[in-house]
C-alpha cells in the first residue's frame, strides 16, 4: 500500500473514530401546479451518536426508521441538510478537515444487494481494483491486491478472480463486495443490511469472515440491520431508531436485557419465540410504522405508544440514564422531572 | 381421509431441470404445516404445483395430489379454475402485486364473492365488509374504496388475507406472507393467520425461511432441500430432536441465542443449484458426516415413529 499516504490512527486511541452531530435529511416532495414542495420526508432528524475505534456498532429499527439514509449521509452519497461529521478529529468537508474523496478511502460500504452492487460487465477482479485504480494506484498492483483480498475473503483467485457477477452465488457476491470494500485499506465498514438477503446457513460463514476481517485489518464496522438476533450477536453496542430520531443507544448486552424506550421493548418482544410451548400471545404494538412524511409531533412513537401522555407531545431529548454516558434513552417517561407519571423521581 | 394427499410429487423445468422430487405428505383438516428451506429448494414451487399455477409449456408435473378425495392435477382446467380460490386459496409475499392497482380493495373482493358464490353486487360487498372486519383492517367502510397503494404493507396483507378467506376456503396456501413486513407488524400477520386459522378450521400450508415464523405457527415442519423433504415431524420434534445432519446444521448455524464472540458453526458451501444435482443425498456436498454411499442412489425414507420421516442414510442405521 505504498502509493497511499499513511490514513492510520492520528487522533489517538481515545478519539472516537466517528462523531455525527446533529445530522438531518429531509427530502422534499414536490407535487401541484408550480410544482412546489408540498411536503417533506423527515428522513433523518436530528440524529448524534459516535463510534469508538475498534466497536461495532449496530443499528437497527424497521423500514422508514432513517437507518439506512444515515449510512448514506455519512458516506456523501447524498449532502446533509444540516449536522457535521468528524472523522478521527477532523470535520468532513471542512476547509481544515478531510474531503470528502478522502473520507471515502478511510470508509466504505457493503449494501444489501450483492448482484445490483457490482458491474455485471466486469470479471470481479476488475470491479475490485476499480477503486484502487480511481485512487491512483497501478494496475499491476491493484490486480496483485485484488487477488490477496479475494483469497483474503475465502474464494481461491484462480478459480474466481475472472469470474462475472453473475457466475457466483449470492454469499460469493457479499464476499467480493466485501472484498471490494477493503481493496483501499478503509478503517471503518458502514455494512448496509449486508447479510440480509443472504440465506441462513450462507449468512453464518459471512458473519464468521466478518470477525476475521474486522480483527486482521483492525477495523471499525456500523452494522445495520432489521434482524435483530444477528445485531445482538455482531454489536458491542446498538443504537435504535424509530422515524428518523434515535430513540435508544447503549451497549447490546444492557439494551436487549433492560430496553428503556417502549418502542425498543415492543421491537424485542416482536421477535418470534422460538419455542413452540411458549408462542407469542399478544402483538406488542398495533399497526404500521406512520408515514414519515408528516410524521407525529413531540415523541414519534406516542401514536403507537401504550404509556403516552400529554407531556409527549413535546419531543423528548437523548438522556443518559447513568452517569458514565453509556446507556442513553429518548423517552419522558424515563427521564426525571419530565412531567410524565411514570418518570423517575429527580 | 386427509383433506390433502400428495403422493410422489415431480416437478421438472425445461424438459431436465428437477426442481421437486418425490414429495409426499398428507395434510388432516384444520392443521398447519410449514415448509422450511432456503432459497432454491423449491418450496414456493412445490406450493404452486399444488395449484397448477406453473406455466404450463415448460413446467411438467407428475403425481398426485388429491384434495377430499379428486387428483387436481388430473383435473380439467375448468374443474381447477372454479376450485382456486373457493376451496383452495392463496396469499403470497408481496400483495402490492397480488392485487390489480386500478381496481378498489372491496370491489376485487366482491368480484371474487360473486363468482363464486353467485350473489348480487350488494350482498357481495357487504361480505366484503364483513372480512375486512374479520381480519381487523379499522375504518373498513372507507378501505373498501381505497386503492391497494393506498394502503401501508400491513394493512395490504391484511386485504390480500381477507380476499383469500373471501369464499371460506378448506385449505390456504401461504408463500412468504410475513417475509416482506417489519418486524412488529410481521407479528401481527402471523397471530391474525393464526386466530383465523383456528376459528375457521382451515388448514393452512406455509413457505418460509424463516425458523422463527415456523415455530410461531407450525402443527408440523417439513424441511426442505436440493427438492426433497429431508425431514418431516411435529413442530415440537424438529425443533427440539432435530435428526437430519442438514436441519442440525441450519438451527446450529442461526444466530438465535448464539454468544457473542464465539464463531458460528456454519454449513459449508452453498445451497445447491437443481439443475446440478444428481441422484443420492442433496445434501451430500455439504455433509460433515458424508461418506460414498450417500452418493448416487437415492435415499430411502427412515420413520422412527410417529408421523417423524427423515431422509438421511445415517439416522436410519442402528448406532
């Protein structure tokens, strides 16, 4: 990796690798005679969080909830409205911080399509230096690297390096993204849903290369995900999200035993039981998510909510419940002094 | 009788492909059975076979399955057509595209009351109502006139269910129904299919991937692979004594309560493509416990007791 300036740790162990600040994407809809915005999808709202070096940090929540236009506003693929993103210290796009190109090569993606995310006219080879190429290095060298990283990524070079996408299984495509994905020696993997399509014996042998890859190249990864058995086995910690906000953040062992947040609670008890003398008896909410056009003033989840009160209609701030910042919960009801009858007493 | 026999089940693509081999069950009144297998194992085409909904030019079926005693699939077409849907119903994965766009939710439901059952429009849509209710769609007077995009993906599965209960089916077939739907309205479609199921005495065969659905809703589990019924038993059998090295792997190999950290034990390889596979165990190539004999013949049917079948060469023999 010699043509590439060194990108490695310079803020220290101690600086987050992420930090996002109130990032916010609403996507207007335009429609009528002059063709103005009528209306607005509230993708992402005010959402903050931060990755530790070396974590892994699982999002989850249902369609609409914002978790894969977070992804996408962190990578650039689409500008934020507002909000910042700092990179190891340095501000993404600032004038004294990392640009954008830069931030690509330190960051990558792997989406949940495997087939749609490579060039079907290209053998994987070529899809794998592509990157390599657009960031300056020669062509013999990316080739040489492209081949290390597929039998990095467990497919034998000889046999697939001039293979097209189509010839390869589904879990053969997720390791060629993957492999992809490393080609430029990034330190942080946003995997968009990464595992999701893939089917359950396939998604095993993924996950197990995840963990190899994620100790052998020291890297950072944000996990999304609906499922949430494969969040909790993956994470350190998990952030939920529910139409856009952050509704709950904190380490997975904590927020799967004790969620905090109803919505959190009503998402863990969706899950199917596993054992056929004890069935779910009783839906833990009622309905679909709301459109996230328009969506609920004050607490998004106080439609659905079984504890709403009047107090909800304000929208509650990302409080931490202990002191140590690690478990925080966006819910009046949790936080003291709120107002809400169930809230804690200050 | 059973409601449903099927008896050496074939399913061939394009003159060679065998993508449905030799399955056989029977199916009682009033019980659910779950078809558990990954993508390509031909469950959804074993249940379109049941209904002859495959294109008939390059689809050859062979074999029998007999729904209260009659071989649909010796039927005439116009015996079957006015079977489908009035006996034999079927929801599938996604209903955005079950349901024609341009017409009304209660008018395509009334449609099919009314050619079934021959009643006026009026008493048509009433019944329509009726099951909207029934599958607790709220404000339904309004929804019957709602267009299927006017609805969210919850509320169009519940459509699609009502329109598949329209004329009281003995049997309903399930592809994937939950598949497409998050996760907290997933939950609601399973115990609104169970409820149902159970009030209205309806048996029920259902698709799917996903061993968490199965057990939510299953009397008994068929799991399949490479076109074949590896290993069929209660919900409770399988899912507790798992026998067949495939359906071992595949629980051992779900993250489900796995600990963080420790590496999944995951089944080598991938699923096979049918077009590949020869005679013998389909799940050979990916065996841990394979040996030569496997390969070749085709595996015989092992019945340790009860309705529990399983087909693998090594469970059958003594230990």
């Amino acid at each position: 990796m010699s043509a590439l300036p060194d990108t490695r740790d310079r803020g220290g162990p101690n600086q987050p690798l992420l930090i996002v600040t109130s990032l916010r994407k609403y996507f207007p809809i335009r429609g009528g005679l002059l063709n103005r915005q009528v209306a607005s999808v509230q993708a992402v709202d005010d959402v903050s969080f931060s990755v530790r070096k070396g974590e892994t940090l699982g999002i989850v929540g249902e369609s609409g909830c914002g978790k894969s236009t977070t992804a996408r506003l962190l990578m650039r693929l689409i500008e934020p409205d507002v909000g910042q993103v700092v990179f190891d210290g340095e501000a993404v796009g600032a004038q004294d911080g990392i640009s954008v190109r830069d931030l690509r090569r330190s960051m990558q993606m792997v989406f949940q399509d495997s087939y749609a995310s490579l060039n079907p006219r290209l053998p994987i080879e070529s899809s794998i230096s592509f990157g390599q190429r657009f960031q300056g290095i020669g062509k013999v060298e990316a080739a040489a690297r492209s081949r290390d990283l597929l039998a990095r990524v467990g497919l034998e070079p000889n046999r697939f390096a001039q293979r097209y996408p189509h010839e390869l299984s589904g879990g053969q495509r997720q390791r060629v993204n993957i492999a992809r994905a490393l080609a430029l020696d990034p330190r942080l993997l946003i995997l968009d849903e990464a595992v999701s399509a893939l089917d359950k014996s396939v998604e095993a042998q993924v996950l197990n290369l995840l963990a190899d890859l994620k100790a052998a190249f020291d890297l950072t990864y944000i996990f999304i995900s609906h499922d949430l058995n494969v969040v909790r086995y993956i994470s350190d910690r998990v952030m939920v999200m529910y139409l856009g906000k952050v509704v709950e953040i904190g380490p997975v062992d904590q927020v799967y035993a004790n969620p905090r947040h109803p919505y959190t609670s009503a998402l863990l008890s969706a899950m199917p039981s596993m054992d056929p003398d004890h069935r779910t008896e009783q839906p833990p909410l009622t309905g679909d998510p709301p459109n996230p056009i328009n969506p609920p003033s004050g607490c998004r989840f106080r439609t659905r909510c079984a504890f709403a009160e009047d107090v909800c209609a304000v929208a509650p701030a990302l409080t931490a419940l202990d002191p140590a910042d690690e478990h925080a919960v966006s819910c009046h009801r949790e936080t003291a002094g709120s107002g809400h009858s169930g809230a804690p007493a200050s | 009788m059973s409601l449903l026999e099927v008896q050496g089940l074939n399913v061939t693509f394009r003159g060679s492909v065998r993508v449905v081999r030799d399955v056989a069950f029977s199916l009682e009144a009033g019980e659910v059975l779950v078809i558990l297998g990954e993508s390509g194992s031909g469950k959804s085409v074993t249940l379109k076979a049941l209904m002859r909904l495959l294109p008939r030019a390059k689809t050859k079926l062979s074999g029998t399955v007999e729904f209260d005693g009659q071989d649909l699939l010796a039927m005439g077409e116009g015996d079957l057509a006015s079977r489908r849907g009035r006996d034999i119903a079927m929801i599938f994965q996604e209903p955005a595209l079950a349901f024609d766009p341009v017409f009304t939710i209660g008018r395509q439901i009334a449609e099919t009351v009314q050619r079934h059952e021959g009643v006026s429009p009026d008493a048509a849509m009433k019944r329509a109502r009726e099951l909207l209710d029934l599958v607790q769609i709220p404000s339904a007077e309004r929804r019957l006139k709602a267009y299927p995009h006017e609805l969210s993906g919850g509320m169009r599965q519940r459509a699609m269910i009502a329109l598949a209960l329209s004329c009281r089916p003995k049997l309903l077939l399930a592809d994937e129904p939950t598949t497409a739907l998050d996760a907290t309205v997933q939950i609601q479609i399973l115990l609104l299919l169970r409820r149902l199921q159970r009030e209205l005495g309806m048996a029920v065969i259902l698709v799917t991937h996903d061993v968490g659905v199965a057990v939510e809703i299953a009397d008994r589990i068929a799991v399949m692979y490479g076109g074949r019924f590896l290993e069929t038993g209660s919900v409770r059998d399988i899912i507790r004594t798992p026998m067949h090295p495939y359906t071992k792997g595949l629980f051992a190999s779900t993250v489900h309560g796995a600990v963080r950290g420790e590496r999944l034990e995951a089944i080598p390889g991938n699923p096979p493509n049918p077009a590949e596979l020869g005679a013998g165990c389909g799940f050979a190539d990916r065996c841990r416990l394979v040996e030569p004999e496997c390969r070749g013949t085709d595996i015989a049917e092992y019945r340790p007791g009860g309705d529990r079948m399983v087909r693998c060469r090594l469970v059958g023999e003594p230990a």
